[in-house]
C-alpha cells in the first residue's frame, strides 16, 4: 500500500508530466452579463454582486492557447477589448505568455457570440503592416458556417455583426460546414447546435492526450458534475445531456477540460492536479 502511494505522488511530479500539448489560459477578467447581453467588467474587491441587475452572472472570460508539436492554437478570441494603451488585451495576454499573436497558425471557434469572437477581426487595419483584417495574420480560421450565415442573420445582441464582418472577406477563413470532421489528422471538431444553433465543439488529440474544448456548451467545472439545465442555451436539454455524456466518457478517457467561462478551474484533467496549467 506504501509503495502504491509513493508510485502514485512521485508520477505527479514526473518528468512526463507537462510534456504533452502546453494549455495557457489567456484570462480577459470577470464579468457580468444580465438580459441587456452587455459584459460589464467585475472585480472581486470592489464589486458587489447584488448590486448588479437581479440574474446577473459572473463569468471569466478566458480563450486559450494550446501549443501542440504542430500548432500554435487560439480556441476562441475573447471580447476584443483593448486596454488602456489602446492594444488589444488579447494580444496583450498572448505577449505576457512569451508568444506573439503573428505566431498562431490556427484560430478555432467555438461559436460566434461576441465574448468569443469579438477579438477575430482588427477594427483598425492599420494596426498591422499590411492592413490585414483579422487580428492573427498568420493563422487559419476554423468557423462552422451555419454559425456565421446565423449570427449575420440575428446580429445584436448576441452577435457584432461589424466585429465578424471581417471572416467573409479574409482568405484566412475556412468555414466548416459538415456536422463532424477532421483538421489535418489530429483536430476533431463536431456540430452540436446545443448553446447556439450551429455552436462546434473541438477535441485535439496528440500523443494519446486528449484535450476537449467544448466553448459554452461546457463552459464551467461545475455545471458538468451537476445535472444543470440552464435558462440561456439553445437547446438546454441537449446541452446538459451533452455535458453529462462528455463528464462521463472524459473522466473514463483522461481528457483535458478547457472551461472558457470558470475562473477557478480553467483546466481540468488528469495532467493539471489542482486544475492549474
Ligand atoms: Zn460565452
């Protein structure tokens, strides 16, 4: 019994461990957003969540990086906001983590709602030498098709129809318009239409690790270990099924959990004890 533990503490820290796909969390904040859709920044110290309009949530705003052998992925682009030096944050959270934006070879999407696609395209074209129009010039845009023609359709609110205006006009662009498929051998990605209509969900699977980024249709820790019907997706009852379904296989299977909207557990899995990166 003394062994099995001293086996199971010393393979935490093993040199293994971390060799697979490197998963970064690119925090924008946290946020309120009630019926009005609008994000309204929240910061823990000052803030009072009961003063702000009754069902109001508070979520994090978190794309990721994920560095495989062949890629350097952005899954979803966050809100597009810039900080005070007029640069956009998400650029700004990609230079912190030693990485520049020009080094994404591929953007996937997860849907188009503005907290995730509000950083594609470059409202100044100027900011990059060349004018190019989406804010990662050398990267490829996954985006499931159904899911622009329908954000174009409903714009406000939801949808910025100026912000993703830019993916119709871009080479960069590779719409996806199958219910499932594969992008080059190794990215997974699959139609569910649960939190939006047309909203994909992705698994990059790399040297027997398997990392699941599920966008709003799994987008906290907590609601995959609770039977959580929402009051905001699409298909509420395929979502929560949805998650229950991947909570389950995923434990079996060992998966990384990417939660775009929790602040305390960004990355769930087996290679991130803690939930840490
Ligand atoms: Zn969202």
């Amino acid at each position: 019994m003394d062994d099995e533990l001293n086996r199971d503490s010393s393979d935490l820290s093993s040199p293994t461990r971390g060799q697979g796909a490197k998963i970064i969390p690119l925090s924008e904040g946290s946020f309120t957003i009630d019926k009005t859709k609008l994000f309204i920044p929240f910061n823990e110290t000052k803030d009072v969540l009961n003063e702000r309009p009754v069902g109001s949530l508070l979520v994090e705003i978190q794309p990721f990086l994920v560095i495989t052998s062949k890629d350097i992925l952005l899954l979803d682009t966050g809100l597009g906001f810039n900080n005070n030096q007029g640069q956009l944050q998400i650029h700004e959270n990609i230079k912190t983590t030693g990485y520049q934006p020009e080094q994404i070879t591929k953007v996937l999407l997860s849907h188009l709602h503005k907290d995730h696609a509000g950083g594609v395209g470059n409202p100044h074209k100027e900011a990059f030498e060349g004018g190019d129009i989406l804010n990662f010039p050398n990267a490829r845009y996954y985006v499931q098709r159904r899911e622009f023609d329908f954000a174009w359709q409903k714009g406000f609110p939801s949808f910025m129809p100026e912000e993703i205006e830019p993916l119709l006009h871009s080479h960069q662009v590779h719409f996806l318009h199958d219910d499932e498929g594969v992008i080059e051998d190794y990215i997974f990605y699959q139609h569910t239409g649960a939190h939006s209509p047309h909203h994909q969900v992705f698994w990059i699977k790399e040297e027997g690790e398997i990392i699941f980024f599920g966008g709003d249709d799994a987008p906290q820790l907590q609601q995959m270990k609770i039977k959580y019907k929402t009051k905001y997706d699409f298909d509420a009852d395929k979502a929560m099924n949805l998650r229950m379904l991947w909570w389950e296989q995923g434990n079996k299977e060992g998966w990384q959990f990417l939660f775009y909207h929790d602040f305390k557990t960004p990355v769930y899995g087996p290679l991130s004890p803690g939930g840490g990166t």
